[in-house]
C-alpha cells in the first residue's frame, strides 16, 4: 500500500516535470527567458527527489514501463529546448558579428550618417 502511494506520487512529480518542460518551451518561444531560468532552477530539488524515490521503490514491470515512458518524453521535451536555446544563440552571435564589422565600418570611416549632405555644383 505504501509502495503504491509512493508510485503515485512518483508519476505526480514526472508530471509536473513534463508540464514544466512544455511551460519552458514556451518561454522560449516568446522569449522570456528570465521566467524558463527561474523555471529551471525551481526543478532541481524535483528532480532529486524522483531520482531517490526511483532508487528505493519496487515497481511492477507495468508500472516501470509507464515510469519510463514519462521520462522519455521528459528527456525529449528537454532536448527540443535545449536545440531551441542553441539555435537561437546562433542567431544571437550571428547578429553581433554583424553588428560588430558595422561598427568597425563607422570608425574606419568615421561616417556619420545623420550629417546632413551636400551638393556641389560642378559646372560653375
């Protein structure tokens, strides 16, 4: 009976593992970076805690199969955003690259590119 509480509880944490990761990849999604590290960081102590349950209860052979079916898809959930995260650092150092050769560009040059132009009329 007490096995079985804690089998529940057990598939409760993944659970909210797996939402959080979809709640993240959303984050991502729109940016809000600073809410999926809070996230992340509020996850931890989630993560031991199934880890040490995991160590010392018995499952069933059915109920190991569902256990590891929820971490599967936890584990893919994690690794879309972490592609995510990488692709959109890419971008991030792509854009300061470019950002970068223009600045180099402007002071080369020294062009100011708010002075106002002239004409010079060349057949007087």
């Amino acid at each position: 009976m007490q096995d079985e509480k804690q089998y529940e509880q057990l598939i409760l944490q993944y659970t909210q593992l797996k939402n959080g990761a979809e709640d993240i990849a959303r984050m991502i999604e729109s940016e809000d970076y600073d809410s999926a590290i809070t996230m992340l960081k509020s996850r931890e102590p989630i993560f031991t805690n199934c880890k040490n349950m995991r160590r010392y209860l018995e499952l069933t052979p059915v109920q190991q199969k569902e256990v590891d079916s929820l971490v599967e898809e936890i584990k893919d959930l994690e690794m879309q955003n972490i592609i995510k995260l990488e692709k959109g650092l890419d971008e991030v150092k792509t854009e300061l690259v470019k950002a970068q050769k223009n600045q180099k560009i402007q002071q080369a040059y020294d062009v100011d590119i708010d002075a106002p132009g002239s004409i010079i009329n060349i057949e007087e």
